[in-house]
C-alpha cells in the first residue's frame, strides 16, 4: 500500500443510513472508522483546522471588502475573535491547541495573541477595558433646569483599524500554518498504521457512522422560550 493521496481527494459526502459515503474514491467499498491515538489527534486538529478556516475567511472578508456599518462590522470581528480561539483554552470533549506549543521560538507573535485574547476577555465579551467607556450625565438649560438625563457610551472602533485587521490576519495565518505542519506529519504515521494491518483486519474495521444532532432538546427548549 502506497501513502500516496489517491484520486484527487474527496468531492463530496453524503450520509446514508447513518453511514458516510464519499465521492472521489470510485475503488472504494467501504470506510473503516480508524481509533488509534494518532488517528484521534489528527481528527481534533482536522477541526482545528475547520475552525481557523472560518476564522480566516471572516477577516479576508472584513478586509477586502470595508463595511460602513461599523456594527456589522464588529460583529463579524467577535465571530473571528470567538471562532480563532475556540481552538484554544478549557474544552470539555476534545483537547484544544497549547500556545507555547504553537508559538514556540516566536515571542512577538505570541504577543499579539495574548493581545488579541485580552481584547477578547476584556472588550469584545465583557465591557472590562479603556477600550469601552460609559458615562451619564445631565443636560442642564439656564439656570441649571433639568432637561434631560443621558446615558452613552465611546467604543474604540479596532473592526475598521487596517492595523488591527492585519494583526489579527497575521495571527490566524501563523497558527494555520504551525497547526498544517503538524497534520502533515500525522497523516503519515496514520497511513503506516494502516499498512501494519493485514488485509482482513482492514476489512474487519468498523464501519465510520455519525451519530444523529441533538436537536430534540433544542428545539422544546425553543418552543417553551416562545
């Protein structure tokens, strides 16, 4: 067996009887669910990967197409923000990506990540920062009547600083890229894992199945919200 990529790699997948059936492998009679350790890891860094995908496209998108609406355009900022670092910190189901690990030997980058997940824990999710400042006062008339009572608040627009928008790019970028290089070893060790079985233990793998959403739950929650 050789690990070279066959075919040109999957264009399409459907779910069948709770079974995954991919095009692209016209050879193909089944897929076998792999679980090794190897294997395991390189499916988390595969969502890993989705992740900052996601996140990439969002900044690409702020920057190449400038937004007027600059609540528009801090929204889409917080869904960049949320999904980059979704990929790191406490998670309850799979293990997130270690940022001495990732930024290793690269200090200033390591920097700007701390700086972009203060933003995160100090402006974008909570109003903690300088960076957010609220205030009230009085409108007073002659004589100091009242005339009303005001309340406001100054927000540093950072989702329409260029400077901003290419650090925060720049970040992404780099993270992609360390995160590739590590898939790209996996795949290897994952291809001699298989090449170690014999032809019938190939066979004999369990066939890979996704489970249903549950969206069950969900949607009564919705219903007794409504």
């Amino acid at each position: 067996m050789s690990n070279e990529r066959p075919y040109t790699g999957p264009m399409g997948i459907a779910l069948i009887a709770k079974e995954l059936h991919v095009e692209g492998y016209p050879d193909a009679v089944m897929i076998g669910k792999l679980n090794s350790k190897v294997s395991r890891r390189l499916a988390v860094l595969r969502l890993h990967q989705s992740a900052l995908m996601t996140a990439h496209a969002l900044i690409a998108r702020l920057r190449a197409h400038p937004f007027e609406d600059s609540e528009l355009a801090h929204g889409i900022l917080v869904g960049t923000v949320a999904t980059y670092f979704s990929c790191f910190g406490k998670n309850n189901a799979v293990f997130t990506l270690a940022p001495d690990r990732i930024f290793a030997k690269r200090s200033d980058i390591k920097e700007v990540f701390h700086y972009w997940k203060d933003i995160r824990d100090r402006h974008l999710i909570h109003n903690e920062s300088e960076m957010t400042q609220m205030r009230t006062g009085v409108v007073l008339g002659n004589g100091g009547r009242v005339i009303d009572i005001l309340s406001f608040q100054v927000s540093a627009r950072i989702a329409l600083d260029q400077e901003h928008q290419q650090s925060l790019q720049d970040l992404i970028s780099f993270t992609m890229k360390r995160l590739l290089e590590e898939i790209d070893g996996l795949i290897p060790r994952v291809f001699q894992e298989v090449e170690l079985m014999n032809p019938e233990q190939r066979m004999r793998l369990p066939s890979m199945q996704v489970s249903g959403f549950p969206t069950d739950k969900a949607s009564r929650i919705r219903a007794e919200d409504i």
